[in-house]
C-alpha cells in the first residue's frame, strides 16, 4: 500500500517523533536544532507529571506553559468536556448565549475585584490582550477622546503574538521579523530589582516609586490625551519573573486615575491560582480596569481566554447604537465554558489555592538553597511562580554575553535539565534564566525534586564556563 508525500501511517513510539520532525512545525522553536536530533514526545501525563513515547517520566516544573494548575489527567474534567460535547458542541456568542457561557461568566464576576461585572470571551491569552487594546480604543472613541490609542507596557514584557499584542510587547527580538507593527507601543522600565540603577539599588520602596514614575513621565511625554492604557503583569514572566516593589500598583492606579488612561492587568499567566489568588491584582491590593485571562482558566484541558471588564468601560456600549466591533468564532466555546467550570470546581474542592499560600514559602526556600552556587545570582518570584538569574560573576552581578548564553543555554542547560526528567524554561530574551512554575498541587516532595535536579545541573554548568 502506498501514501502520498508526507502521510505515512504512524506508529507509537520512534515513529511520533520521526513523524514530528518530517511534518510538525513546533511554535517558537529553532526547528534546525532537530535536523539531527529527535524531537521529544510527551504522550501523557499524571498529576504533576508527564511522560514520552519511551514511558519517561519528567516533572512538569512549568506546569505545561504555566498553565495545568490543577495537574494532569483529572477525570472529572475530561467527563464535564464530554457531557457538554454531547449536549451541545458549539454555538457562538456573536447575539447569542449559552448555558455554561453564562454560568462561568458568572463564576468569574463573583471572583473579581471591584466593579469588574462583565466578561468577554476569547480563546488565548494573544486574543484577550488584542481584545482589551481594541476594547480600549473603541470606548474613548465612543466618549469622545479619539486620539486616546497609545498603550504603555514594560521592558521586557511579553504580551503576546498577535500584531496588537506583539506592539505591547516589549522584546525587540520577536517583533522585528513583523514589523511595521501598529503604531502605539511606549515602554518603560520593569521591576527588576536585581538590575536596578545605582541612585535606587538600595532600597526597594524607592526603586519601586522610581519604576511607577517612570509610567508617569511617559504618559506626560506622550501627552495624557493620546494614552489609552497601561499594561502590566502583577509579577512580570519574561526577564525571570519580576514581582512588584512594595507600593507600586498603588501608585500606578493613582498614575492612571490621574490622567484619564485605563489600568490591564495583564493576568493570563498569574490568575487562577499562580500567585495563591484567583487574580493576581488581589494578592497586590489594586483594582484595574480589565483583567486579561487565559491559561489557567482551564487548567489546559481545552483553550479559552478573556477579559474581565469594568461597569464604566461596558456602559457606552449598553444603550443606543453603539456595538464593540469584534468578536472571535471560538471564543467562549461551550466545552471550554464547561472544562473551565469543573477546573474551578477542583479548586474549591480540594482548596487550591490555599495549598499555593501554605507551601509557597516551602517552594521558595527550595530554590534559594541553590544560591550557594556560583552561578546562581538571584531568586526572585511569588507564588508558584519563580525565576533563578544565572551569572559568570556573582559579586559584580555580570550576566553572560549572547554567544555565551546561547552555549549555556540551548548547547546545555535546557537538553540537559529536560534528559534529567525536569520540564522548566531556559530563557535569554534578557538576562539568562531558569523558570519554574509547577501545577498548584505540588508539595514539598516535588519542591525537593526540583531543587536536586536544579543542583546537579546547575553545577555541571558551572564547569563549562
């Protein structure tokens, strides 16, 4: 029997990864690094953990892309995908509703701070960052300050892909291939204490007034009548996880409330339980104007995204002519709605988050026993939610240059900790880091884990410097 060019009969084991090579294009990945290399296959999991075609076991230390909170293969959720599926598969919301649209929007709203009563679904995390900036643009038209469209967001800061999102984003690198983006995107500097100027590096309040200000001085060189918004993560991912100095978010929403703009908290990785709260602007004590979500939401047992949106943002569009001019097939899709449901059902059931507040001083005092390494600058984070910087010379904090970095990192680091059963992020795009963020149902024994994995590598890297 033959097949045409490219469809071959699959078989498991070596053949997924044959396969994957041939045909699967992998999403951010340096597909030349499989030209003479197999591509790893991860073919279940359980709990904490997942597996590959040859049954190896890794510890998901990233919990998938920092989104399977609640681990993997809960039953219960696959059923509630399967119910719904049988009940009903699809229907949009574009002028329509469905029941388990209505109940998760419900659910959320009774979760969120403030005034944050509406919902609006999309499918990633991309989606509910383009989703706000269009939202934002739109309501200052419709009040009457069209020339609001500029958004402020953070060096560094990863936003998303899309070509909105990726015009908040603030990594040179991944934007570059795409542009012109659209116009608007301002930066300002992020929170990373570890790297701040000299006249603030002693003294966290002030770095962390410093970094609010910065927000303040960008919206007046920009001029306030052209600002729309200001994005910001609670505890920044890209650059190694960047928490907030003490004060900052209350600055940032006086900041904003002084000029008119509108506050996102960026949340699709820290809501749903990353930083021991259903939304990170809790555990910070601020209430933005919209909250972006994914990842979490579902504890990836299927996609779904959206924003959290203010009473004040939704009322221009509540009476007369006026309609939000997007929308997305799949968003809110009924079996996402329904896996999303029972996701949140576990975590009042088996009391997630309060195993997140219980254990996370557990889990951050297993990282930082890593620091009596020499390569091993700083270990900062909050929740479950941590980076470790890697530096050539811990007294001077020097970072390693790129052709370094690229030896220690993709040559080494990241091979060598997956081979070592741990699943983590080895990331560059800034100072070099190690990123861990496990499933919410970890403990101590997967902390410990962790940390001997970490340790071996981590010094078998120092000796190749």
């Amino acid at each position: 029997m033959t097949h045409p060019r490219g469809a071959e009969p699959v078989e498991p084991g070596d053949a997924y990864a044959q396969a994957a090579r041939r045909n699967l294009w992998l999403h951010f990945t340096r597909m030349s690094s499989y030209a003479d290399s197999e591509v790893p296959v991860i073919v279940r999991g359980s709990g904490p953990y997942v597996f590959d075609q040859r049954g190896k076991r890794y510890l998901d230390g990233l919990s998938g892309l920092f989104v399977s909170q609640i681990g993997h293969g809960r039953a219960e959720v696959a059923e509630a995908a399967a119910r719904q599926a049988r009940e009903l598969a699809y229907f949009p919301l574009w002028s329509y509703a469905h029941p388990r649209a209505v109940e998760l929007a419900q659910r959320l709203v009774e979760r969120a701070p403030g005034d944050l009563d509406r919902v609006f679904f999309t499918t990633s995390g991309s989606e509910a960052v383009e989703s706000a900036w269009k939202l934002a643009k739109q309501y200052f038209k419709v009040v009457g300050e069209p020339a609001r469209y500029k958004v402020i967001s953070r060096d560094i800061a990863y936003h998303g892909t899309s070509m909105g999102a990726l015009a908040i984003t603030g990594l040179a690198g991944i934007k570059t291939p795409f542009e012109p983006l659209p116009a608007g995107g301002v930066r300002v500097p992020n929170t990373n204490f570890y790297r701040a100027p000299d006249f603030v590096a002693g003294d966290l309040t002030a770095f962390g007034r410093w970094a609010a200000d910065e927000i303040e001085r960008a919206i007046l060189r920009e001029g306030p009548e052209s600002v729309a918004a200001v994005f910001i993560e609670p505890v920044q991912n890209s650059g190694g996880c960047f928490p907030p100095p003490p004060g900052y978010f209350e600055r940032v929403r006086q900041i904003c409330d002084t000029y008119g703009v509108l506050l996102v908290s960026d949340e699709v990785i820290c809501a749903f339980g990353r930083l021991g709260h259903y939304f990170g602007c809790d555990r910070y004590g601020y209430t933005p104007d919209i909250i972006t979500f994914a990842k979490g939401v579902t504890s990836g047992y299927a996609p779904l995204g959206g924003m959290l949106v203010s009473n004040r943002l939704m009322a221009p569009f509540s009476e007369g002519p006026a309609t939000f001019l997007h929308g997305v097939t799949f968003a809110g899709h009924p079996v996402s709605a329904a896996v999303a449901l029972a996701n949140l059902e576990v975590f009042e059931k088996e009391g997630v988050l309060d195993n997140v507040r219980a254990n996370e001083g557990n889990f951050r005092a297993a990282l930082e026993k890593l620091t009596d390494l020499p390569i091993v600058g700083d270990v900062r984070g909050a929740g479950y939610f941590y980076g470790i910087e890697l530096v050539k010379d811990k007294a001077v904090k020097a970072t390693f240059d790129d052709d370094e970095s690229e030896r220690l990192l993709r040559g080494f680091l990241s091979p060598a900790l997956f081979a070592a059963g741990l699943v983590c992020r080895t990331d560059d795009r800034g100072d070099p880091v190690v990123q861990l963020a496990p499933p919410l149902v970890c403990t101590q024994e997967h902390f410990d884990e962790i940390e001997q994995i970490l340790r071996s590598v981590l010094t078998e890297a120092w000796t190749r410097i």
